[in-house]
C-alpha cells in the first residue's frame, strides 16, 4: 500500500510539473473614468474584461494562449502588450488630465514598459523634406531604435522578432511619402522617382511569420496603394480597386497575406463606397476569399449596402435649418435632391465648396434641390461658415445621433448622395462636385436636358 500511495503521489507532482504555466493579466484605471469597452488582444484570440468597483479586471489566460503581441484596449485606446506563458503582469491606466499613461508591474512588465516607450510609438518623420533625407530619416531611426533594443538585453529571440517589427514600423512610412508630401508642401507636381517605388519593394517584403503584427499589416497595406496609385493620378475609386486587386495578384506570393490584402481592400471599398462602379464584387470576393467569417462578415455589409442601391427608397431625414425650421427630405417631392454631408473643420469638404456652390447656381431655378447637411459638433462653427462661405441653397445641422448617416453609413466625409423626384437613391455615392462626370450626370437629369 505504502508504494501505491508514493507512485500516486509521484504521478500526481509529474502532472504539475508537464502543466503549462498559467498567465495572469491584470487591469487598473487610476484619474479620469469613463464607461468604456475593455479587451485584451492576443496573438490568436480576443477577450473582453469587466471592471469591477474598483475599476479592476483579471484575466486569467488559458494556458494554450499563444504569446507574442497583442494589445489592451480601453475604449478607443490602445495599450501594445508583449503576453508570455507563465509571466503576469499588472497594467494600471493613469490618467493624467487629457492623457493616459500605462505602468507596468510583475514579472512581465519589463518588456511591455519597453514597447510603450513614448519615442518608440509615437514616432512620425517630417514629410515635407525631399526624398533622399526622408530616406535618411527613415534609417536613422531605424538604428536608434535598434542600438536601444540591444541596451535592454533581451533574450536572442525577442530581439531577433523585435527587430523586425521595428522595421516595419518604421518603414511603414515609406509609401505614405507621394501622397504626405504633396499634402504638406502643396505641391501638385511632385512626381516619386523610380527608385523610391524600387526602396519600397525591398523595405517591404514577405515574412510569413510576422503576419500577425498589425505594423507589418500597416506596411503591406502602404506597399500596395503606392503601388498600386504609380502614374495613375485622379482615376475612378472603382478604377483604383481593380488596380489594388491587380497588383495584389502580381506582387504577393504568400495565400494568407494575400488573403489578408484582398479583404482589406474590397471590405474598405465597400464600406465607404458601396458596391457601385465594382461588377460583381461579392462574387469577386468569394473567389479571393477563403476565410468563413471574413465572407460572413462581408456578404452581411453587402446586405446593408443592398438597401442603398439605385432605385431603393432613400432613408428620411428631418433637419432643423439656419432659422430653426424642420426641414424633411419628404418636402422635396417632386424634385431632384442633390446631397452634400460634410463639416465646417474637414479640409477635403471645404475643398469642395467652390464646386458646389457653382453647381447650385448652374442649376438655380431648376427641378434639382442642392441640400448641405452638416455633421460639426459645434454648431457655432457650421453657421459661421455658411455665412462667411455665402453656401446657397438648403443648409441643415444633423443632430450628434443621427439616423439619417446611420443609414447612409457614412464613415468619411464629404458624401454626396443624389434622389430622384420620387424619393429613390439614383446614387448613395454619387461623385464629388469637382467631377467632371457630376455635370454630365446633372445635365442628363429627365427634363433638364436643354440646358446650356
């Protein structure tokens, strides 16, 4: 008996010692609270927090979490993590007046009290120098972040993995160089030289395993738009899509990046365009596509666009105008409702004012209804800007929970949105006043064919 109970109790400390090692992730917010969504990101799963009275959360991970990067998410804020099996680590959230700083304790904490370092994140290169010293920018930051990496005396392993994502998060940055640049020096015909797309296919390459690494993703993301946008200013969304799509098939061998590519571009266009100007684009996807939940999920935003398209009844509003009257969309029956969403702060929107107020007066006395919907929070700021921008015809303030661009899912502005004189969308995305093909569209408009 006496050595059944001892090989028992030997089993027993064998099957201790094979466990794997559980990891403890705690939560802390100190200042400033705010009801907000907590989530912790791993590299393979994501698991939702509840903060107590205390305004704390523990989680204890199963012990098949895969580690590596992740993220602690309280609402809109993103705290990066490194998880690691068997090595808690406490995250208390201090609020500091508008900011919020995250300290570390436990076992864990020294590596993710390195990735939070301030000058690692938030580095963002000057875009107005030339290309050759915004290379050069590039670089040195590189080995500044590299030279610091090694100080930290960090496991082989880790700073092999570090190091590459550094790289990327870096160089991340590099395709957004032509359109950045020509933004902040205005400079329209600012062309990239041949071998800054040459440094942008060898800065950006295929590396299965960092696939999950959201700066890597970032990358890829910049690689195939600047790609993608080479010598081919000003064309079609619809054009520059197919074009996305194209250059996907011809540059990336791996499935899962390309998969990864494929999505976020025909989910993008989706969301903000619709599935206007793409022929068969859900079919399209399901050929690219392979994931389940990605197809469920993107079948089900083509369901939503689905209520938008030509023909379908358009969603009601009903705005208070410059004097407080409500004014509905139903008080336009009768007439062609030209839509422009927009905000007095956004600088894509005031671009397109001189346009629109053209167009208003072009079309003056017509059966066409040009109709502004604002969307600023300041109030004060939308009536000053009518007035100094002198905007003709119907101009309206959404309310902050607005039904109306709900529907429309309106994510960027501006958005311009054309109706029929029955009430049905002719366009839900209709092109931008500066156009060409918004004259020619207005101009064909049943009864108005004898303009000038």
């Amino acid at each position: 008996m006496r050595k059944i109970g001892f090989w028992l109790v030997f089993l027993l400390l064998c099957g201790g010692c094979n466990k794997a090692p559980r990891t403890v992730v705690s939560f802390h917010v100190d200042g400033a609270w705010r009801e907000a969504k907590v989530t912790l990101t791993s590299p393979d799963s994501v698991y939702c927090l509840t903060l107590d009275s205390t305004r704390s959360a523990m989680l204890v991970l199963p012990s098949e979490v895969k580690g590596g990067y992740g993220s602690l998410n309280y609402g809109r804020l993103c705290v990066p993590v490194y998880i690691e099996a068997g090595k808690d680590f406490d995250l208390a959230l201090q609020f500091e007046g508008r900011y919020a700083v995250p300290y570390f304790t436990g076992e864990g904490a020294r590596k993710n009290e390195y990735l939070n370092q301030d000058w690692v994140r938030k580095f963002k290169p000057d875009f107005r120098v030339d290309e050759a010293s915004f290379l050069q920018i590039l670089q040195e930051q590189e080995q500044r972040q590299s030279r610091f990496l090694d100080s930290m005396l960090f496991e082989e392993s880790f700073r092999t993995l570090e190091s590459r994502r550094l790289h990327y998060a870096v160089y991340a940055f590099l395709p957004l160089y032509p359109s950045y640049h020509t933004y902040y020096v205005q400079d329209n015909g600012y062309k990239p030289s041949s071998a800054f797309y040459e440094k942008v296919k060898t800065e950006i390459r295929e590396e299965s395993e960092l696939m999950s690494l959201p700066e890597y993703q970032a990358a890829w993301i910049g690689k195939i738009t600047a790609l993608a946008g080479q010598d081919k200013p000003g064309y079609e969304v619809g054009q520059c899509l197919e074009t996305q799509l194209k250059c996907i098939e011809e540059t990336v061998t791996e499935p899962l990046l390309k998969e990864f590519l494929t999505d976020h571009f025909m989910t993008g266009y989706v969301k903000n365009y619709g599935m206007a100007g793409f022929k068969d684009i859900e079919t399209v996807y399901r050929n690219k596509v392979n994931h389940p939940e990605k197809r469920k999920a993107f079948s089900e935003l083509c369901g939503e666009w689905s209520k938008l398209e030509t023909g379908c009844i358009s969603p009601e509003f009903r705005y208070a105008d410059l004097n407080g009257k409500m004014v509905a969309l139903s008080d336009f029956a009768g007439k062609y409702v030209f839509i422009q969403i927009w905000a007095s702060w956004c600088e894509p929107c005031r671009e397109e004012l001189p346009h629109w107020k053209e167009l208003a007066w072009q079309f003056e006395g017509t059966d066409i209804c040009f109709v502004s919907i604002s969307c600023d929070w300041d109030k004060a700021a939308w009536r000053r800007t009518v007035k100094e921008e002198q905007l003709p015809g119907i101009q309206l303030y959404a309310d902050r929970d607005s039904g109306f661009l709900k529907a429309y899912m309106v994510r960027n502005i501006p958005r311009f949105i054309l109706i029929d004189r029955e009430g049905r969308i002719i366009d839900s995305g209709m092109s931008r006043p500066s156009a060409s093909r918004t004259l020619k569209i207005l101009y064909t408009l049943a009864g108005i064919e004898d303009l000038p």
